[in-house]
C-alpha cells in the first residue's frame, strides 16, 4: 500500500462530490412516498441519485456520550447509485463495479414499428454524469477481449435517433464476452424479448449484471470475476439476469403482468441450448442481486410468462461472413458497427 | 438452472417489501437536502433506507412513445442499503453481499473511561430489520471457518450495556480471519484508535469491507472472494478499511480534523508489521468501496492524522494460554468470549 499525503487525500474528496446526496430523516415510520413516473423528456434527461424515504427514531437528546451519526456531516452516505433516466431507458449506477445494477427499458409493438435511427453514427460515450473517480471509461474496454455490451439494445431503440444514441452511453454498458454470447446466444434473446410485443402490448424489461459464486473441488463457494482496465476499473460479470414483464394492458393499474426471470452466464452459450434452461424464479434474481422487482405487484395480477409464450429464442441466420475481428480487438472497434453488420435489422 | 413456478415467483416478492422505499424526484437541481443528526435514543433504533435527493428532468408529456421509468411501480427501486440506527453505531447494509457497506462510530475520552457494561452476556443476533432474504444468518457463520468479525468493536461501547449489546448485531459483521486478525492485529489496530483520545477530544471511525482485485500470473486482475453459508450467503471480505476522523474540538463546524485511511488484508498480519505500510489515500478507499468520506469537508479543515500521531499499532500480551478455540470451530462458540478472554480489558 502506497502512503498517502495530505495533497492526495484533499485530491480524494474534490473529485467525488458532484452528485452527493442527503440522509432525510423522517419520524413517521412505514410513510413510503410515491414514486412519479417521469415521462420522457425534456429538459435533457439528467442523472439522479439512489432515494429513499425511511422510518427514524425521533430525535431526543439523551444521555448517551457519542453520536455515531455525526460522521454524516462529512459527506458520507449510503451507497449512491446514480440513477440516469434517458429516451430509451432509466438506469442506476454502481460505482464500486463500474456497471449498472439495472437498466430499465419498456416497448410496445407501436414503439418497434418506427424506424426513425440507424446505429451507425451513434458513438459509445462514458456518462459524464457518474463522478470521475466511479465512472466506467472507454479505456477500461479498450484491448480488454470484451464487448462493450449493451444492456437495453440499440435495437429496442429505433423509434428516435436520440433514444438510440442514449443507448451508447457506458452506464448501460457492461463487459461482456463477444462471440458465442453477446453477438449470438444474448443477441437472440433479445430478440425474443422483442417478440413478446405479439402477445402483449406492452412488455417491459430489466437487465444487469450478477457475480455468481460457483463451487470449487475444496468444496468452498467462491465469487471469482475479472476486472478490467488499467489500473482495473470496471468488473466482469459472471452472469446477466433479465426480468420480463408482459403487461396485458398499456398503463393500466389493474391489468395482469406475465413474469419472466431469466439468468445467463457470461460465456459462449450454443444456439441449441433452451431458454428455458435460464429460467428461475424471480426470488432467485433478487437474492443474488439484492435488489426486488415486482414488490408492489399484487400476487393476484402476476402471471407466469413461460405458460403464455414459448420460452426459445429466435435463431437469425446472421450474415457471419461479414463479422471481423475477434474479441480481443472489438476494445479498438466500434462494437456497434460489427453489431450493425452482424445483426441485420 | 432451476425452473419457476408461479408460486416461487409469488414468494419472491412477499418477502422483500419491508422496508421498501421510493424514488423521490425533485425538479431543484444540485438541491442537497440537510443531514440532521439523530441524536441517540428514543424510541429504540430502527432501520432506515439508503435516501437521496435528485436533481431529474421536469416531466412533460411529450411524443416518446416509451416510458422506461414505469416499472419503478412494480416496486423496483435502486439499491436499498438499509440504514440501522444504533446507540453504538450507525450502518448501512448491502443486500448483495450481506455485509455493510459501512459502520460508523464515535467515542471520547469521556465514552471510553465510562466501564458499565460487559460482553459476557452480549448475544451475537441477526439483524431482523434486513428482509429475511437479503439477511446474514448466525448459521452462515457457523463451522464456516470465520469469526464474526465486529466492524465496530464491542470495547469502544462500554459505556452502556444497551450499547455493547447493539454491537452484537450481524449487520455490525464481517466474516474475519480468527488468528493472526481479528484477534491479534485487527484488535491491536482498534486499539490504536482508542488511543487517538489523548490526542483528540472526539473521534469518529467509519469500518468496512473491501473486495479487491489481484492481479494473476496470466497478467489479469481478477477480484476473489469466499461465499460463507449453505446455501452461500455472506461475502467474505479480501480487505477492510477503516477511515479514521480526529476532531480538534466536539461538535465544531469549524475545527480541523485530522484524517487517516488504511486498508488491512483480511489475513494473518505479524505484529511486526507497521500500521504506517496499511495507510492509504482516502482516495483509494473511495475508488474501492464506491463511497465518499469527506466531500463535505474543506480541504482547509483538513489535517493529515499520521504526522501528528505515531500510526503504529500498540501490542498487549494477551494472554494467549486461555484462548481456546481453532478459526474452525468458532461459529459454535460465542467470539465475543472468546476475545473476553483473550483481550484484557
């Protein structure tokens, strides 16, 4: 460990202060606050940080010594997770892996149906908005083996020129392995998200990243995953999990959902392999992610997607012929384009 | 992969709503919501959610035929890092790993020469707060091969029992090294920072774990790291930090403050090594946990704590003889005898 200087340590705290956040005490405890659902967008969609609202003891001056919390005048705060809300999806942030913990998305067969962009002169951009010191940098991707992968596609996004764009910036980005997965198996499932605007008018979907343990011959789990950069900045996931809601109706309060979970390892994955065989249940994706995903979602309006819709993706026969480069190079390539000239949409 | 169920996908949610929270949308930019200072306590401590305020776009209803951020009505949220209020410490809980993110604590020389309470009859508890999915578990830790690593130690709450015993609580834990760590060097490095009384009228410590990466002979940097529990469960810290806070005066928005970082190998350390080789940039805790310290702090009212104070760990002769019990078997014993027994204070 190298030893700091009061220069270096001054350094540390004026770089990370852009996005910082507040503790709101609140003494009504179980008040949860609505959340608004922001409609896109104008201003320019900006990003926000992790809120929440929370039960507190009231305040009382007692007798004890010591104020643990004090140290919140500082400037420290739970974990912020910057939350970037954007044409073609709304997204939070995780600065300790440099990925998202999710990126939202939602389509209808109407939003599919326009053809308004083309991916070819969208550019991958890093989100100016996550401070310096937690931000995801095209550097890190650069000569790193791994795709810059998409986490909501571009091609979800061909409504606008601006929606598509949004999808490039690195917040809904994360390292994933090129060939056999992010050009193939993971291309094909989104597709078959896509197609679930046949049976529903209104499908919406959650991806991210997960760092799975996986057990080893001493017989001990261990959570193994690379990092990349230099100095290592952004961490590879081991698997992704896409949470599918199939809504019966558009913005209906009442209507029913068909739910899908779906998690996938970050690795070549053969076409003749079954989606089924990712299917878990929702509770599986929460634990291994921390987060929950449908706790406002009454039990009664829940349906199992996979009764409803045939669980496979759809193989395209892509044009591989024109597919160059191998994934050691993508870093120096514009992953869109070899996307654009693989994938023919 | 296992397959869902409805009913398994049902359960996933019933479980995860406790304290469940809200996005809380601000059209006030840069707006930073002041941090009160709960003062300890009554009525008794209580979880709280990760909070922020957010500068977010004005919603206006415009031609985007989308809306990405209506799935937050299904209940997904950005992290939540349950915020627990203690008379001892205050923390904020990952839900992925099942450790905090971070415990802070405060003591004076007042709070440390006040001696009413003893560990003796402390019971080391879940923290019932954490939905029962994301919790850390006294059967995780069992047979595991770890202690149940206090992040801030009982020894600094001997002011009260109530006190004492809130350190006893899982979310104030990480699984640590027994030998050659948490029971030799780590406990010297907490006593160090008791000592930091004589030199300043107030400290503040925040504690937590780290996940770090090393670098392979392949030449890549991989983050590593145990799953403790069956299924597995609790994380296994690579590293922990400790960013230390030595107030010139009590309760002074004015006075300087002398500040240290260091980050210490979740392993055997020898004795003879010096604490000054751990000391690190705050800048580098930051990059490494994703949080902020001192944004909050001007560099003005910044001192750097290791040209004042001799940063070198203080060694008792513990007595070794009556410290029974191997790394392997402490999960079944109660540590925090164990430590009774072993540290004499």
């Amino acid at each position: 460990m190298s030893k700091s200087t009061l220069a270096l340590i001054a350094a540390g705290s004026a770089v990370a202060g852009a996005s910082l956040t507040a503790l709101i005490f609140s003494s009504r405890p179980q008040k949860v606050t609505s959340v608004p659902v922001p409609a896109y967008p104008s201003p320019p969609p900006q990003p926000v940080s992790a809120p929440v609202s929370a039960p507190l003891p009231t305040p009382s001056l007692t007798q004890s010594p010591v104020n643990p919390s004090g140290v919140l005048k500082y400037g420290l705060t739970p974990p912020i997770a910057d939350v970037n809300i954007t044409p073609s999806h709304t997204s939070a942030y995780n600065r300790q892996t440099r990925n998202p913990h999710w990126v939202a998305e939602h389509f209808t067969p109407q939003s599919l149906a326009q053809h308004n962009a083309t991916r070819r002169n969208s550019v991958f951009h890093e989100d100016v908005n996550v401070p310096p010191i937690f931000r995801a940098k095209l550097s890190d991707y650069f000569r790193s083996g791994y795709d810059r992968g998409h986490q909501v596609p571009a091609a979800d996004a061909k409504w606008s020129q601006e929606a598509m764009d949004s999808t490039f910036v690195l917040s809904n980005m994360c390292p994933q392995v090129g060939d056999g997965f992010n050009r193939d198996y993971w291309a094909h499932f989104e597709e078959f998200c896509r197609t679930l605007t046949k049976h529903y008018p209104s499908v919406r979907v959650v991806t991210g990243p997960l760092y799975l343990p996986k057990q080893y011959p001493d017989g001990k789990w261990r959570v193994s995953y690379e990092v990349v950069g230099s100095p290592p900045n952004v961490a590879v996931p081991t698997h992704f999990y896409k949470v599918i809601y199939g809504e019966e109706a558009f913005n209906s309060p009442t209507g029913r959902v068909a739910l899908a979970a779906f998690v996938l390892p970050n690795t070549e994955i053969p076409n003749s392999k079954s989606l089924k065989d990712f299917e878990v249940p929702l509770e599986a994706v929460e634990r291994a992610s921390g987060l929950t995903f449908a706790d406002k979602l009454p039990i009664q309006r829940r349906k199992r997607l996979c009764t409803e819709v045939n669980c496979e993706i759809l193989v395209r026969e892509f044009d591989k012929t024109r597919q160059q480069g191998s994934a050691l190079d993508v870093g120096q390539r514009n992953v869109g384009q070899i996307a654009q000239e693989a994938r023919k949409w």
